[in-house]
C-alpha cells in the first residue's frame, strides 16, 4: 500500500512537472513563432505615450490634415507626420492601418510610427529608397536602417511582420525592447478596457490620450479659470479615446474617458440612461452632463453618512423628487456661465406646491413668454450638486416640456427661454452624427459643444496661441465623454 502511494505522489510530480513545462513552452512558442506574424500595433508602443492616434483610413487623414498641420503642431506636436507619411508610400501597403504615438524625451514630444507590413514590402522599400540591406544598426537582434528625407533623417526597424519609424533612435529602440517584451500597453487591464472601444470601430480614426500627461503638457493654452478643471481631469481621469474628425479649422472629437474616481466609482453599474431629453437643452448650451441615478437608495447612501447640515438638509430636499436622473447644462452669458439643472416632473410622488417656499410671503410667481416662473423653496439639495457643478445656486424654477428648470435667477430663465423656444441641441447635425457613431452608451454622460454660430470657445483658451483663432473660428471641439 506505501508502495503504490508512493508511485502515486510520483506520477503527481511528473504530471504537474508536465504541465508547468508545456505551459512555458507555450509561452516560449507564441513569442517567438506564432508571434512572428500575429503581432500587434500596440506591442510596439512604450507605455509612457503621451497620446496614440489610432488612424484606420490613412487616405482620409492625409487629405485632411494638411489645413489643420499648424494648429496639430501645437497640440500633438505633428511636424514629423509627413515625413513619416513618405515611408508609408513608399511601402505601397493599400490601405495601411497605422499606430502614431507621442512621446515625451524631457524636452520635446517625438513620434513613433507602426504599420503592419510582410517582409516583402519591407525589402521593396529597402530598394525603393536604395538602401543597402547590410548597412544597418545592430541593436538587441534587430536590423535599424537610416534615411534622411528632404525633413529629417528617420530610423526604421522591421520585427514580427511590424515597420516601426521615428526621427528619434532611442525611442525606436525602445520599441524594439517593448515589442519583444511579454508584457505591454494591453496588460494594463484600464487601458484595454477603452483600446477594446477602438477596436470595435476599425473605419473611423481615433485618438487617444493618457489625459494626465497631456493636459500637463498642453495646461498653458486653457485660460486660467478652467485651468483647474483639467488639473481635476489629471488626477480623476486615466485614458480616453475619441473618434476624431477634421474640418476647415475645425477638429471634432466624439468618444469616452475612463474615470477612475472613487466617487464615480460607486455608481459605474447602474442602468444607462438611452435617451436624453434634447428638447429641454438650448442648442447655444456650451456643455450639458446627464447623471443617472436609477438606484437612487446608493445615491443617497453616499452622502447619508455625513454630519453636515447642509447635505442633511440636501438630502430632505432631494427625497421629495427622489430622481432617476439629473441633467445638468449651461449657456455662455458674455465671459460667464448661467448654470442650469433638470428634473423630470413627477406629479405621482410630489405636487408643484412642494417646491415653493413654505412662507406665502416669499412665494412669487413671474410670466415670461407664456411661461411661469416660481421662486423655489429648496435650496439644501444644492449642496449636493456641487459634484456636479461648483458654486452653482438654483433660487428659481420653471416647468418646461414636462421637466422643472433650476437657475440662479429669473434673468437667467428668461434668457434660457430667448433660447429653449429656437432650436434644441437635438436638431444640431453634427450632434446627431456623433451620437449615433458611439457604440456604447454609459450612465454618466458629459458633452462640450460649440455650435456653429458661436465663438464661445475663445473663453475656454488662451489667445496666445495658433490653434485659437479669435477673428474667424478657432478649432472647434465637440466631446462625448461617458
């Protein structure tokens, strides 16, 4: 009987030693043979990218940018992109999916180029550009040509069926050393949560941006009273990947950015809200965010825990709407905001009479265009929405399209009904367009709009720069961010 356990425990050992062994031969196998030609774009990519622009119709994308090359300078630090572009011709890959990423060197923002591409096309474009195949650069196993264009000089390496260029050698090798390194961009499990968001549209162009490292760089073209609302974004958001268009000054972004805010956190798996009510959100809104709260016990529970009177009295407030979402938005007022928030009408669970002050001496009603305005009686719940909206107040109220329309004022009202009862975001073209391309939908939404017949994006920038254009229209940007 010890006989036969011991033959037992032995042939254990030999199985699992079996197992760990053909484990790591596998391993050994995919990253040396199957890996040759199954190579990814992303594995070329250091992880310290400031941004990487995902760019799957590179025709469309040549044809655009040149109009748009100064102000791209500024922002992503471009100026390579055409001599780069020489090396893709050169390849005479139809339809060439690429991989630009930027990265930081301490002083300056370099590029980095990926192409998939058979070593066919790598040899014709030794020859093309005559090229002696001997002449290279011997680095960890890996051939490093050189070619100076009529820009710059350029180096270039061919790994695993991948072209990789850069004007800089040492961020090339870098690649060179990520490429051949297990672990890469996709291993960080937030990253390619949003990276899965870009492959699941293979036909636009994407941007993406580690959000920290590139409002860092580019703090100084955002006028100082918003300067702390990207410093917020650094710190509360990771990476964001937007569709990305151009026009005639003009650059259109559409997508998501991945938050990591404990906050936000709490309330990331609750139902989406599919339909906004554009009826109620003026078409010159410079930005509106939609916040769901369909387990509206969690919301409350957040906050429930606090000794402060003023978000107890917040909570009372909120209890008599008990809402299953809030929208929020604002209209530009010369160099100011006017503040705005929604609240669907519940004649179920609450009456108007609810809302008003409790003392009839205050209560006050005013008509504006066939419209009532009230002086609201609830103002704890404001307190409360200081996450949504610092130093707001929402003194006032009307009901308009079913929902009731806070404000500060009744000045402020009243210039939301000039608006309201002209157009509604809802009937913006380019508003339609880029909602219906985002392939998901979130609980938290955030949009920032220019329309067409502002200029209101000057009050967001600095006018110190080229890409802001104060006396025609500067880039517009248009953002969707869940």
């Amino acid at each position: 009987m010890t006989k036969f356990l011991r033959r037992k425990r032995v042939w254990e050992v030999v199985i699992i030693s079996l197992i760990i062994v053909s484990v790591i031969m596998g391993i050994f196998l995919y990253h040396n043979f199957f890996r040759q030609k199954q190579a990814y774009l992303i594995e070329t990519v250091p992880p310290n990218a400031i941004y990487l622009l995902q760019i799957n119709d590179n025709e469309k994308f040549m044809k655009e940018i040149p109009q748009l090359l100064p102000y791209l300078n500024e922002l992503l630090s471009l100026s390579s992109v055409p001599g780069l572009e020489f090396f893709i011709d050169k390849l005479s890959i139809k339809q060439p999916a690429l991989l630009l990423s930027g990265h930081s060197n301490g002083v300056n923002t370099k590029l980095l180029l990926s192409s998939s591409c058979s070593e066919l096309d790598f040899t014709g474009l030794l020859s093309k550009l005559k090229i002696d195949e001997r002449n290279f650069i011997n680095f960890e196993g890996s051939k490093i040509y050189s070619f100076g264009t009529h820009l710059k000089k350029f180096y270039f390496s061919f790994n695993n069926n991948v072209f990789t260029i850069s004007e800089d050698i040492e961020l090339l090798k870098k690649s060179i050393v990520q490429h051949k390194y297990p672990k890469n961009m996709l291993s960080d499990k937030k990253f390619a949560g949003i990276y899965h968001l870009v492959t699941k549209n293979e036909k636009q162009n994407w941007l993406l941006l580690h959000n920290a490292r590139f409002f860092e760089m580019n703090l100084p073209l955002f006028s100082k009273q918003y300067q702390h609302l990207i410093q917020s974004m650094n710190i509360e958001s990771y990476w964001s990947a937007f569709q990305i268009r151009f026009g005639e000054k003009e650059i259109v972004l559409s997508g998501y950015i991945a938050k990591k805010v404990t906050y936000m956190q709490k309330f990331e798996n609750q139902e989406t809200n599919t339909e906004l009510p554009t009826k109620i959100i003026p078409f010159s809104s410079l930005w509106y965010m939609s916040f769901n709260l369909s387990d509206y016990s969690k919301f409350i529970k957040y906050f429930s825990t606090s000794s402060n009177p003023a978000v107890q009295s917040a909570i009372k407030d909120f209890d008599i709407f008990k809402p299953n979402a809030i929208y929020s938005f604002a209209i530009a007022k010369d160099t100011s905001e006017l503040h705005f928030m929604a609240i669907k009408k519940d004649t179920i669970n609450f009456k108007q009479e609810d809302l008003l002050p409790d003392s009839m001496a205050q209560r006050a009603e005013f008509d504006y265009k066939n419209h009532k305005i009230y002086r609201s009686g609830l103002l704890g719940f404001e307190k409360l929405l200081t996450i949504f909206q610092e130093h707001s107040s929402f003194n006032y109220f009307t009901e308009y399209q079913n929902y009731y329309i806070f404000s500060d004022s009744i000045s402020s009202l009243q210039i939301y009904y000039n608006d309201i009862l002209q157009h509604n975001i809802g009937g913006l073209p380019l508003y339609r367009f880029v909602r219906s391309n985002l392939p998901s939908q979130f609980a938290q939404e955030f949009c920032i709009l220019f329309p067409d017949q502002s200029t209101n994006e000057s009050m967001f920038f600095t006018n110190d720069h080229d890409f802001i254009d104060t006396k025609k229209r500067g880039t517009t940007f248009f953002l969707f961010i869940f």
